[in-house]
C-alpha cells in the first residue's frame, strides 16, 4: 500500500483521537479528582460556612447596617471586631481585613478579603510573581502574597500578641478568599516561623483556611503544612488549578475560555513527573476540602433539583443544569501529593464557583446534610472528645502518609520530619511519632539508591493490582 493510501487513514484516526480527548475533557468534572478522598466530618468542617461570613463582612462598609449580609447575617456581634483596616489604611500592600475577636468560639480571627478587579494594587499583588519566586524553608512561594503577608504580620503582630496573652485558650484563625486566601497562606507560615513574635504561642492553636486559594506555594510546602494550612475548593473553581502566568491571565479575561482550554491541552500533553519534579510549581496549599455538587448525568443514582426552586439559588447556577445533576453537596478532604489539582475542568462554572457567596452557601449546605445524617449535638460530651480525638488521630496519621509519598516521589527539598518537627518544631514531630536516626537514615538511603529500587521499596501492589504504600 502507497504512502498516498495511508494518509487518508491517518488523518481518520488523528481525528477520531482528538474527538475522543475533547469528548473526555469535556464531560470530566471536578468529581474525579477526588473521588478516592475521604469524607469530612462534621467537626472539621464546622468553622468554614462561619469563616466565610466573616470574609463577607469585610466587603462591609457598616456591620450594624449590612448590606450584603446572606440569609441568617454573618453571625457577628460588631462590638467584637477589634480593627478593620481598608485600602485607604493598607495603602494598596494588601486587601482590606478585620480581625474578630469571636467569644463564642473561642477563636481570634483574621479575615482578608478577596481581589478587586478594580484596585490596580490588588492585580499588582498578583502579578509580582517573576522568575524571582521567593525562597522559604527549601520551598518557592508566590512573591507578591509573601511581601503582603509579610506587611500584615508585621503590621498586625503587636495586637495579636496581646489578644493572646489577654485569651490563653483562644486560637488564632486566619481567613481569606481568592487573593486574600493567598495571603492568609502565606501569613501562616510567616507566623509559624514568627511565633516569638506572638508571645511562643504553639503551633497547635494557629489555623489557617483559604477559600478558593491562588497556587501560592511549591509542592513539599504545600504538604508540609497541612497540619495547619486548609484549602476549601468548590467543584470546577478555576483558580487553584491554574498554572499559567496570572498575568496572562488578567490580559485574557475578554477571551478567558480560550486561555483556559488551551492551558488544559498543555497540562495533558505534560508528564505528571515533570510537574511533581519542577520545584518551582506552585500548588493549592496545605489540606485539600473540596465541595462536590455536579456530576455528568449519564450516572442516575443521584437527583436532579427544579430548576424553578427559588429557595436555594446555590443549586442552579451555571447553564448545564441540564448536562449535569445537581446533587446534595459533598465534602471530601485529603492531603494530595499527585494529582493535586492539576488539570484545568471545561466546564461554564469554573468562574462562578470561585465566588465566596456561592462557597459560603454550598459549604453551609453541605454542613446541614451532615447534622442531619449525623446529630453530632445530641451525643454525650465524652464521646465528642473521643470523635474529636480519633478524627486528630486519623489527620495525623494521613499527614505522615503524605509526606512519605512526597518523599518517594522525588519532589525536590521533601522530607519526613524529624522529632524536631516540620520546621525544627517539637510539637509537630511529637505529633508526628518519627525518629530523628529514621529520618536521616531514609534520607541517606534515598541519595544512594536508583529511582526504581527506591519506588520498589516503598511501593507494593494489592489483590486488586494497586499500588499501596508498603507498612
């Protein structure tokens, strides 16, 4: 048969691969990235609808005439809020935040809005983000978000400190949305190499939860403060799974589809060891929440709501109500390493499930649902404690999992803590329960040893033919 001959088949079966790949980008959803995560429970997950209602009272210019509140308020008592700073006080380093000192959970809160297409300052935040990455403890972060973190922290330092030595059992919660989100990350871990500054307060009482975060961190940090760093993502939000230049982000809103699909036929040509590998790749940090309301519905085991229900907006945003079921909101959790949102979704609802109103609804939904499944109010004291334990417990011990699976993927500057911590931090190795000799030893053997010998010995397959961590 002629060259001429086979090119016409060639052509054919070029095509129909492309057909199919389109087929297949275009009916994935967020879904299938973690479908394998655990469920959360009702006691993690509790604190996120009320965090961002505190990220939605800073957007207000007065707390006691709201303007914007959801249904139900934000649940603040605007005698509690201890300062609120906005653009005219910030002078453009960062986004307007208050902080909250919350009596009735016992939780001092720093909240930071989300961007404002409006502010140049705000797009100039993002955008510094050069071949100048900053370097922080072996890892890469986003510039712009460390220097406003920076100047937040060292703005802010002072009241923190006397609001903890005033509440010795308060914790120290920071919040934001989008922007914010990343500068909370980033004021984490200032604050947890600061901690002198804060009058030694331990590692145990910061948190940390980003809505919506931008990727702001490299992988081994991303996984090695999971311990106190939580990303909230709801279904497609096109943001934490972003790679591309923001700028050129910003400089293609008017055609960001395109962008977008033309950054997914990237990463699915790219190899996932090459992503994992690159030191400078910046990921969604610390533990992954991620809020599941969609799927395609060819699957029928789950509902579909009236599109003429006008109770709960949440439900129906979007164009494919019809290509999609809506089903009741479920939060899956985990502490990724690969496939840590890597891949754009094509989907119409990237955009709109970036928005803090709709991640605020959603996460209060799905909140909802679990009370109902599970009236955690209605169960003894003791046995909470125990619930609270065992869910310390399993945290813990998926942590461990993850820094050891980051560790046997080669990402650059990872390592399984020693007794002295994550970063020469006593509690976290106590947390943790590994030796100092067993860290440095792994280490060593890693050096020496070939790639395969190395994934050999760590990595054994089940009955079922998947890979599993060897105990």
């Amino acid at each position: 048969m002629s060259i001429t001959c086979c090119l016409p088949v060639l052509e054919c079966v070029y095509c129909l691969a492309c057909a199919r790949w389109a087929w297949k980008r275009c009916i994935y959803t967020a879904g299938h990235e973690s479908e394998t995560w655990g469920l959360a429970t009702i006691e993690e997950f509790q604190p996120i609808p009320r965090l961002c209602r505190y990220i939605l009272a800073v957007y207000e210019d007065d707390l006691r005439t709201p303007l914007w509140a959801p249904p139900g308020g934000y649940g603040m008592n605007p005698d509690w809020v201890v300062l609120r700073e906005d653009y005219d006080d910030t002078q453009g380093r960062v986004t307007p935040y208050l902080i909250y000192l919350d009596h009735e959970n016992a939780d001092i809160v720093l909240a930071v809005r989300g961007l404002n297409m409006d502010r140049e300052s705000d797009r100039a935040i993002l955008l510094d983000n050069r071949l100048g990455q900053a370097s922080v403890d072996g890892g890469y972060v986003h510039n712009g978000l460390l220097k406003a973190a920076g100047w937040v922290f060292e703005t802010e330092c002072e009241v923190l400190r006397d609001l903890l030595e005033k509440y010795p059992t308060y914790t120290l919660t920071f919040a934001g949305h989008s922007l914010g989100a990343g500068v909370v990350s980033l004021l984490t871990l200032v604050a947890l190499q600061n901690r002198d500054k804060l009058g030694n307060i331990e590692r145990k009482r910061i948190r940390c939860y980003a809505m919506a975060p931008a990727r702001c961190m490299s992988l081994n940090l991303a996984v090695r403060y999971a311990d106190v760093i939580n990303s909230v993502v709801l279904q497609d939000d096109f943001l934490p799974r972003t790679t591309a230049n923001l700028e050129d982000v910003f400089k293609s809103l008017i055609c960001l589809p395109c962008l977008l699909c033309v950054m997914c036929i990237k990463d699915t040509c790219m190899l996932e060891e090459k992503m994992i590998t690159d030191p400078r790749r910046l990921y969604a940090p610390g533990r992954i929440y991620h809020i599941v309301e969609r799927k395609p519905c060819r699957d029928h085991d789950g509902y579909i709501q009236d599109s003429g229900d006008n109770e709960n907006p949440a439900l129906f945003k979007g164009a494919l109500h019809n290509t999609f079921q809506r089903l009741p909101p479920v939060v899956r959790t985990a502490v990724p390493v690969d496939g840590r949102f890597e891949h754009i979704i094509l989907s119409c609802n990237t955009i709109p499930d970036h928005g803090i109103i709709w991640i605020e609804r959603e996460s209060q939904i799905a909140l909802n649902l679990m009370m109902e499944s599970d009236p955690v109010m209605e169960i003894p004291p003791n046995q909470r404690m125990e619930r609270r334990e065992k869910i310390a417990r399993e945290h813990s011990q998926e942590y461990r999992q993850a820094l050891e699976r980051a560790a046997a993927l080669d990402v650059p500057h990872s390592y399984v803590p020693s007794p002295y911590g994550t970063f020469n931090d006593p509690e976290a190795g106590e947390q943790l329960n590994i030796s100092s000799s067993a860290g440095s030893l792994a280490s060593s053997k890693r050096r020496r040893e070939s790639w395969g010998d190395f994934v050999g010995r760590l990595i054994d397959t089940d009955e079922s033919g998947h890979m599993v961590l060897k105990k």
